[in-house]
C-alpha cells in the first residue's frame, strides 16, 4: 500500500517539523559555547600579594627538650642449669692390680743314660789327651837327642818348626815358624827332626789326626 493513496490530513509533510527543531538546538548549543569561551579566556587572573619585612623575625625558641628517663635494660633470667651426667673417670694414680704369678721351678729331669754316656766321654778324652801328652814329649825327646849343638848359642834362645808327620812316622821337610836369632842353632835343629824318623806314634791310630800337624819349640838346654 503506498503513501500516496492517503492524504496527510495536516496538509504538511512528514518529519519537517522535527528536523527544524534539531537545527535551531544545536546552532543555540554552539552560540553558547562560544559565548562562555570567550569569557572564560577575558577574566582578569588572581593577583598575589607579596609582604616584605625589614627584618628577620625572631624565631621563637624551642620549648625545652624534657628528657626522658633512661629506660633500664631488663636482663633475661639466667638459663637454668642442666645437671651433668655423671661420667666414671678412673683414678690415673690408682696402680693397677697386680696378678702375683707363682712360678714353681722345674725340676730338671735327669736321663741317667745321657749321664752316664757324657761321663764316659769325659773319661775317654782325658785318656787320650793323655796319651797325645805321652807321645808328644817321645817325639821332642827323640829330636832333642839328635841336636848337635854349635857354640855361643845362649841358653834363653829359642827355634819354632812346623812338622807335618806322614803314618808310620815319616816327616815332611821342616818349616822354620820363629827362628832361635842364631842360624846355626836353627839348622842343627832342623837337621835333628829329619834324622829322627821315623818319630814315634801311639798305637791307637784314631789319635793320628792329633799328630798329623805339629808345632815344635826347642831351646839349648830345657
């Protein structure tokens, strides 16, 4: 259905009357904006008034300062002692025990057979040594016999020989150890062991080993 087929019966057209309304609003609204603008902008600005001294007014003293009293420190309870644990410290000066060991004394065991053989050994080395004395002083008795004696030799004068003696007597050549001082002496004695042999042994030829190796001294007159 369109507008036209009705009349408006006011005889104007619609929304005129509206819009003219809203034109004036706004053009009073900008007038007035300009308006309070521009009397904002020509206001005189705030004077400050400014008052001069010819000198520095005194100041007026501080009241005193009241002095507070000191405040005493309160001191915190000492805290209480803890008992110690009873520790057991032993006595260093005390001397230990001493553990009295009593010590018996052994009784040797006597072995009546090592007794008897050690006895017999005893015995059968003095019997030989005594033989070996025996058959020693045979030997130097035998070659003494045999010394011819050279003149001036003093009776103090002595010669050393070394005998090596072979089984059955036989001697080896004499070796001078330590001589007499006077060379005559020491070759006559040299010249009687030699004419000696065979020198005399004993017969148990287990005692050879003692006779095997001699030292003979000989002096003028002994």
């Amino acid at each position: 259905m369109s507008v036209a087929a009705y009349p408006n019966p006011y005889g104007r057209e619609p929304y005129k009357l509206p819009a003219g309304l809203l034109a004036v609003a706004v053009h009073g609204a900008f007038f007035a904006l300009l308006y309070f603008g521009f009397s904002w902008q020509t206001e005189p600005p705030a004077t400050m008034s400014v008052e001069l001294w010819d000198s520095i007014p005194s100041v007026a003293a501080a009241p005193p300062k009241v002095e507070e009293p000191p405040v005493e420190a309160v001191e915190p309870p000492p805290p209480e002692a803890q008992p110690e644990p009873e520790i057991a410290i032993p006595d260093k000066k005390a001397k230990p025990v001493e553990k009295k060991v009593e010590v018996k004394p052994v009784e040797p065991q006597v072995d009546e057979r090592v007794v008897r053989e050690q006895a017999e050994r005893a015995e059968r080395a003095a019997a030989a040594g005594r033989v070996v004395d025996e058959y020693t002083a045979k030997i130097a008795a035998k070659i003494r016999s045999r010394i011819v004696m050279p003149p001036d030799v003093p009776d103090d004068a002595r010669a050393e020989f070394a005998v090596t003696v072979l089984p059955g007597g036989s001697v080896l050549n004499p070796r001078l150890l330590k001589s007499s001082g006077h060379v005559a002496y020491d070759n006559a004695v040299e010249r009687a062991i030699l004419k000696a042999q065979p020198l005399p042994l004993p017969p148990d030829a287990a005692l050879f080993n003692r006779f095997r190796e001699m030292k003979l001294g000989f002096r003028p007159k002994e």
